[in-house]
C-alpha cells in the first residue's frame, strides 16, 4: 500500500514554472517514423519534465544529421546581435567531442515550427502532461502531413508519462 501511495504522490506532484527559459536545458532526442517518413524531436528538460519540444522531418539537406547513437544532448538559446533567438543542439561525440547543429528552431517547416512554440509554452507553464497529450491529439490539422506531426508529438510526450498512463489511452479511442 506504501508504494501505491508514493506513486500517487509522484504523479501529483507538479514540477515549478520557470518563466525565464535557461540557457542551457538538457534535451532527449526522441525518433520516430510515421508514413515511411523519419521524423525527430527535440524535447527540452526541466528538472527531468518536458519544458519544449522541437520536431520535425530529419531531413540531410537542411543539417539535421545525428548519429543514430546520440539519444540525449544540450538545447542552448543564442541571442543574436540583433535581438532575435535562435536555439542550438549539442551532443557529445563517442569521443567527448561536441557538436553543434546551430539554428534548430529554423531547420523545421515553419507551420511546425509554430505549433511547437504554441506546445512548448504550454509545457513551460507546466500543464500536467497528460491535458498537453490531450491537447495536441485534439488539434484539427487539414494537412496530412502536419497530421503525422502531431502523432509523433504525442509519442515523444508519452514518454514521460509515469506508467505510460493507461487512462489517457482510454480517453482517446
């Protein structure tokens, strides 16, 4: 009974809003595929809670080429001269080398790119997981392809659900 009492008591529990992003958040890189296409998210942590998210199709000629080891990395915020932002992705290498793919929030289709702004502020105000789920699944896309988006955002979230919440499951059919 001990134990079921603490897992609620995690699940419960809430992370804090931090209003002011970091400049460096610890970041999970989740693939995924959808319609033969090969996708990739970039979900930004906060104290081990999703905080943002970046996805988009891993695509070689716009520079999003990762080796397939590298699972986990660094999203860094760049301040530019002129007061625009750009965030970077950086990994470490076998070696313990870093590497910087610079401009991350420019490599993705901009419709996708805006609805992950609209995800991840969601996120940072820390919407428990579980609604943001429901949220994005709820979206009303027209294109096929932004359709697709949203699934592999929805299995990049689920993955920091505690036990894969069964409930949320059940909701959705």
């Amino acid at each position: 009974m001990e134990g079921n009492n603490k897992k609620e008591s995690l699940q419960n529990e809430r992370p804090e809003v931090v209003e002011v992003r970091p400049q460096v958040l610890e970041c999970d890189v989740v693939r995924f595929q959808n319609n033969k296409e090969k996708w990739v998210a970039f979900v930004g942590l906060l104290d081990g809670y999703p905080y943002e998210i970046f996805t988009g199709l891993q695509d070689d000629e716009e520079g999003i080429v990762l080796p397939k080891t590298v699972t986990r990395g660094k999203i860094i915020k760049q301040v530019n001269p002129d007061g625009t932002k750009r965030y970077d992705f950086q990994f470490e290498n076998k070696r313990g080398y870093k590497t910087t793919v610079e401009g991350l929030s420019e490599k993705f289709n901009p419709e996708y790119w805006n609805y992950a702004k609209l995800i991840s502020g969601v996120l940072r105000y820390r919407m428990p997981l579980e609604h943001v789920i429901r949220l994005v699944a709820s979206l009303s896309l027209k294109d096929e392809s932004i359709n697709t988006w949203k699934v592999g955002v929805e299995r990049a979230l689920k993955k920091y659900l505690p036990d894969n919440n069964e409930d949320l499951e059940e909701s959705q059919e």
